[in-house]
C-alpha cells in the first residue's frame, strides 16, 4: 500500500489528477484543487500524503500536501454514505480544522456549503465523524469561542457564497478571521482579504 509519495509533477490535469514521476514511474494521483494550484519549478519535487484506495475495477491513489488532510478524507471515508469523490469534496472545501470544528459544535451550515452534501448527510456526518475524527477533548479545548463564533461564520460563508465566491476562496478567507468577531466586521475582513488575492 502507498502511503507517500515524493516526485516531480509532470502532468496536470482540469479534472483534479496529477502525474508524478518517482523514480521513472508515473504515479497518477487525485488531489485537491489546492495541489493543483501550487506552481512547481521546472524540475522542482511535489510531496504527498497518499490514500490507496482498492475497488473492484481499478486501484486509485488520492494525494494531500499534509498528513491531518489525509486523516480527514480517510475519517470521512469510514462515515455512511460516503464515497472518495464526497470525501475529497470536503477536504478541498474545509480544512482540518473547520471540519474538527464543524463536528464538535454541530455546525451542519458550513457542510451543506459543500457541493453534494444536503442537510440530512451534513447531520449525518457529524454524528459519524465524532468517533472517526481525532478531536480534542482535554482541557485546553476552547469550545465556547468555537460555539460563539460559529453562528458568525455560517452567516458569512452564506453571504460570499451569495456573492458568487467559491468554498476555496471562502475558506481561505476565513482561515485566519478571528473567532470573536461580529457578523458585519468578520465579512468586512474576509472581503480584504478576497480583495487582496484577486
């Protein structure tokens, strides 16, 4: 079983696929469209944390650029119901992190902004995942500020998702918005920083 690869990337493809050539052998790898984005000099080395996943029919690798990225598709792959291409939706759309917080505190608006995840498999998920997920349960867990901003991110994520932004660019605007902002003033930040990127 692969579980890591290290190569030089030398085919991209719109549909999500990577080739890597380790060693002379090409690997092709499903990654997020984060991967896909990342430029790689000319010659330059592309890392991945990889899943095998063995069907009947084909054995496909899907590749992430850190380790908890993987646990996340591999937790989400032992939740009913879903399958690789659902499993890599949600990565690409919520980091670890947001899926971790996502979970604990019920927030089923942040799922259902992931393309093919409805209301019923969002509160699905989260009853799956609490035992899947490595989530932290000692002392220094801060649930409360996660709870008090989770209603504010919700609404934000909805009002940019209106706004035509995408999941990518939503979550990486929201990756670094303070937990203890208001609605207004967290949208305020993550149109700066959507402003700033383009």
């Amino acid at each position: 079983m692969i579980g890591w690869l290290r190569g030089t990337p030398i085919e991209r493809s719109p549909a999500g696929e990577v080739v890597l050539d380790v060693g002379g052998v090409g690997y092709r790898v499903s990654v997020p469209p984060s991967v896909l984005a990342v430029p790689v000099p000319v010659g330059g080395e592309l890392a991945l944390y990889v899943h095998t996943h063995v069907r009947d029919d084909a054995i496909v690798l899907y590749g992430f650029p850190t380790l908890d990225e993987r646990d996340s598709f591999e937790a989400l792959l032992g939740a009913h119901g879903v399958g690789p291409s659902l499993a890599l939706a949600i990565v690409s759309s919520l980091s670890p992190r947001e899926l971790a917080r996502a979970v604990m505190t019920d927030d089923l608006g942040i799922l259902c902004a992931v393309p093919g995840v409805g209301r019923k498999t969002a509160a699905r998920l989260v009853l799956d995942l609490r035992s899947k997920l490595a989530l932290p349960d000692g002392p220094d867990v801060d649930l409360p500020e996660a709870v008090e901003g989770r209603q504010a991110r919700s609404e934000v994520r909805a009002a940019l998702a209106e706004l035509g932004y995408g999941p990518d660019e939503i979550r990486r605007a929201l990756e670094t918005a303070p937990e203890d902002l208001h609605v207004e003033d967290m949208l305020r930040a993550a149109l700066r920083e959507l402003a700033g990127a383009r």
